[in-house]
C-alpha cells in the first residue's frame, strides 16, 4: 500500500519511480490508484520483497 492515498495525497516520485522499478508500472499503477494492500506472498511473486522469513 502507498501510505500518501489514505491521507488523500498523490504518492510521490521517489517512492513510486522505487517501485516501478522492481514490479512494473502497470502493478505501481494499480497500488497508486486502488491504494489497496497485497499479502506478503503477492508481494515476493511482483517482486517487491526478496525473501519472507517465518518466525
């Protein structure tokens, strides 16, 4: 999720140019417009995260 949507703001450069580079624009695109949140295993599957623990 990009915090800046429940505040109401556009997310901002640095943070979504971040993020097209790891998932593609068309995956920022949806979390910028949707402000929805994706689990952990979504996450690894886009890209976004390297590696999920278990504790």
């Amino acid at each position: 999720m990009l915090p800046e949507l429940g505040l109401g703001l556009i997310p901002g450069a640095g943070g979504t140019v971040s993020l097209v580079r790891r998932m593609g624009r068309h995956r920022t695109a949806w979390l910028a417009t949707t402000g929805r949140t994706i689990d952990a295993a979504t996450a690894r599957r886009w890209g976004l995260v390297d590696e999920i623990e278990l504790f």
